[in-house]
C-alpha cells in the first residue's frame, strides 16, 4: 500500500526536537508506521536545487500538511513571506488536509507576524495547543488516527454502534418506543404503525443485531436507565448571577433519562429561567395573552440538540448547559467531523452526525434535521430576535454561545441613559433599534421584536406623544430620538 506523506511545517531552530520525534515516532508506531510516511527538510541530502523549490515541491506532493507553530516567524523572503508560510498557503491553495498545533508556552514573546500566521490558520481551520513534547506527540497520534478512521483505511464500530453492553430488551421500555413510533408518525410520516413490536422497531433502527444484542444507541434512545449503562449521559446545568463561573448558584440540576428526555428537561432549565415578556390581552386574540422569551425557544433546543446528539460519549465529561447573566454555553464534549471547520458552521455544510445510529431516530421525532442545517437555524433565529450572532469554539470540547443581550443593548446600553430608563422592554427595544437604523420601517421592527404590526403602531404613537419620538420627512424619513 502507498503510504500517506507527512509533510512537517515549522521553523526549524525552534522545533528542532519535535520535529525529529515526530518522525522517529511516527516510522516507528506499530500502527502510524504502517500507513504513514513523514519529511522533514533535514533529512534531504545536499543537490543543486533550491531550498525553497524542495520544501514547495514536497508540499504538492504530501497528503497531509503538518504545521508546529510557536513564537518565532523564521527567515523572510523578499516578499516578507516566512518559508513556513508559503508552505502552509500552497497546501491550503491545494486543499491538503492540514494539522496544526501550536505551543502555548511564552506567547507574549510570540513575533507579530507569527501571531498573524496564527489568526490566519485559525480562521480556516480547526488547531490544537500543546505544552511539552509529550502532549503534541499523544495530539499528533489522535489527529491520525482519526484521519484514518474517516477515510476509511481502517475500521471498527462506533460507539452508537457497538453492542458489548450486556443489556437486553429488559432493559428497555416499551412504552417509550410505542411513543417513539407515535411521534415519528406524525412529524416524518414514519413507515411502521405504532403496534410494531419492539424488536422490529429496532431491527428497522438497526439497534439490534441477529443475535439480539442492543446496539448502545437503543439504551440511550429507549433505555429505562440509561445511565445505568453510560453514567455520564448525564446533563449538568446550572445557573449563575454574574457572567463568570463562581459561587453562589442560584440553580444546579443533573439531568438522567433518554436522550429525548435530556433534552426537553435541559430545555425547560433555560427556558424557565431567563426573561419572559408578556404582552397584553389586546395584543392577542380574544382571552390570549402574548409571551415573549428572551431566548429564541428553537435556538436554544437546537444547541442543547446538537450537544446531546454529536456528543463523544466515549468521553468521562458530560453535556453541560450553563446560563449566565450576559449569556448561555453549551458545552459538548466533542469534535468536529475531519474537515468540518468552525467557520463552515455558519453557512451550508454536510450532516455528518458522530453518533448517526441515534441521529436517526432524532431526526425521525423532529428532534434534528438531516441536512446539516442545525448551526444556521441557531444563528438564524438569534438574528430574527435582534440577538448578537451565536458564537462556536472548537478547543478540547465543542462550545457553542447563545448572547442574551441584544447587539443593539450592546452597543446603547451606555449611552443616552435617559432616553431608555424609564421605558418598558418592548420600547427600549424599539428604541434601540431605531438608534442604530432611524430610517427603519414598521414591519422590519415588527419582526425584530415578534410583534405584530399594529402593536408597533401603538408604541410608536405613544412615544411621539410622550415626547421621546419625532418623525422627520413622513413615510421615507426617519425617527428622531429626543432627550427626556
């Protein structure tokens, strides 16, 4: 078989000795060396060439490009490029798959220019930090060994697909998967009728094999306890007053059950504590009163959705949802799929689930979609609600940032206090709104504050005749917000 080329990227007099271990380590691993070959410039014996058309050269013809990067930039070529630099362009030009870990010791030393390296590449792609020798050779041998898996050179069951628990249908509830059957009926038109028996609805999940055993994913859908199984299937929430983690907390829950369960209890958490506004009875139709969350419902499920569903159950960490004052984190532990980047989750990207034996089934009770679209839908309905743009960090787990205050707050929330002390939540939002786009229209504040059309008429009539609006140029001008 071919093996794979390892080009190794770096400035050499700082990574001397990594360099040199990776290479040593990577021939000579019992599985690494069976299908992996690396280059370093070192060990290129003297010819009439080039350095520069070498080291260019062998990145055209690795597969994979391997970038250390620390605190130096190295030599720079008349065009103020760093031989380090141009390699990781060309690869990234070429599409290479690309590895990169940077040392996280001594940064305030770092050049400026190896700084800006650094944003460049983090901006593309997905990177890992090490310390020492040890935590980039464990880092490096991860990275790989994943690389094979998803590109198939080698293979074995996932975790949603394995079935060496020791459980059995005792261990699961029928009426859950009677449930499951009814739901999915009505949300995706599912083929089976709700009195399917529980083994052919598992036959037809592929959650249990031809000898009966259950498939990880059967517990963790259908389970009766499936922390019995996985203890840290578990949900941890909690709640704080300020925007850091410290004591006291005003609330802190543990979450068991199924997935489903997982969900909506950590769902109910968030939603039951931040703020709720309520409108009044001529805002709805007859006896209805308008609600309003601070939070965008779906948004929230999703991310929740997202971590319990693509989490690495593997993992001895849990999902943790915690909601600060400015803020809510959802932590998964986790990682992207090979290939998938932070940035790439803000527009259209693959669906490629990491537990795809319980993705179906959430997909099938409307819990997820299929088509990759979950990470948009939480940056969509944030900007619906006038919300700052949702955040996604990649590091040792998966976080995902859903701002509870608003990009407008942000931006007003120290100035012109007067303006917007004394005036109720829908009109401070208003306010806000129109603070940073005057010329705005009726129906673009109808549907950045989710309310109807003739209630923004309402506010806006009483704003003006309370002196704190004024219109100039009538129906193309703009609003005028006045001092109190």
């Amino acid at each position: 078989m071919k093996r794979i080329k390892i080009f190794i990227s770096s400035v050499q007099s700082e990574f001397a000795e990594e360099r040199a271990m990776l290479c040593h380590y990577i021939r000579t691993d019992a599985l690494l060396g069976k299908f992996f070959e690396p280059f370093i410039f070192e060990e290129v014996p003297a010819n009439e060439y080039a350095a520069s058309n070498v080291y260019l050269k062998e990145v055209e013809l690795c597969d994979i490009y391997l970038g250390l990067y620390g605190n130096l930039y190295g030599y720079e070529d008349a065009y103020g490029l760093s031989p380090t630099e141009r390699e990781y362009d060309l690869a990234a030009t070429l599409h290479k798959s690309r590895l990169i870990y940077i040392k996280s010791i001594g940064e305030e030393k770092r050049h400026p220019k190896e700084a800006a390296l650094i944003k460049k590449v983090e901006r593309d792609i997905v990177r890992k930090t090490f310390v020492d020798i040890d935590g980039l050779r464990t880092s490096v041998y991860a990275s790989l060994i994943r690389y094979l898996e998803e590109k198939e050179y080698i293979r074995w069951r996932p975790f949603d697909a394995s079935n060496d628990n020791g459980a059995n249908l005792e261990d699961l509830d029928e009426d859950k998967m009677r449930n499951f059957i009814h739901m999915a009926r009505a949300k995706r038109n599912f083929p089976l009728p709700v009195e399917t028996s529980p083994v052919s609805l598992l036959t037809h999940l592929d959650l249990i094999d031809e000898k009966g055993r259950l498939a990880n994913a059967a517990i963790l859908l259908f389970g009766n306890k499936p922390q019995k199984y996985f203890i840290t299937s578990e949900v941890k929430c909690v709640q704080f007053y300020g925007n850091v983690v410290e004591k006291p907390m005003p609330a802190y829950q543990i979450y068991r059950g199924d997935v489903f369960e997982l969900v909506d209890q950590a769902t109910s958490f968030v939603m039951s504590r931040i703020n709720n506004w309520v409108g009044t009875r001529a805002e709805g139709e007859k006896a209805d009163i308008p609600t309003h969350p601070e939070l965008p419902i779906d948004a929230v499920r999703e991310a929740i959705v997202n971590a319990v569903c693509h989490r690495d159950y593997t993992s001895n960490a849990s999902v943790q949802v915690m909601l600060f004052r400015d803020r809510l984190e959802v932590w998964n532990p986790g990682t992207l799929p090979y290939g998938l980047t932070v940035q790439k989750l803000h527009g259209p990207h693959k669906s490629l689930p990491a537990n795809p034996l319980l993705a179906d089934p959430m997909y099938w009770n409307g819990y997820i979609e299929k088509v990759g679209t979950g990470t948009e839908d939480i940056i969509n309905k944030c900007s619906e609600y006038g919300l700052k743009t949702p955040e996604f960090y990649q590091e040792e787990d998966f976080r995902v940032v859903i701002w509870r205050v608003n990009d407008n707050d942000s931006k007003c929330s120290n100035s012109d206090p007067t303006v917007f002390q004394s005036v109720p939540t829908n009109e401070k939002k208003l306010l806000y709104i129109i603070k940073e786009t005057p010329s705005v229209s009726r129906a673009t504040l109808s549907k950045r504050l989710n309310i109807s059309e003739r209630q923004i008429r309402k506010i806006l009539d009483q704003l003006r005749k309370d002196g704190v609006l004024t219109r100039e140029g009538g129906n193309s001008g703009k609003w005028i917000i006045n001092k109190m």
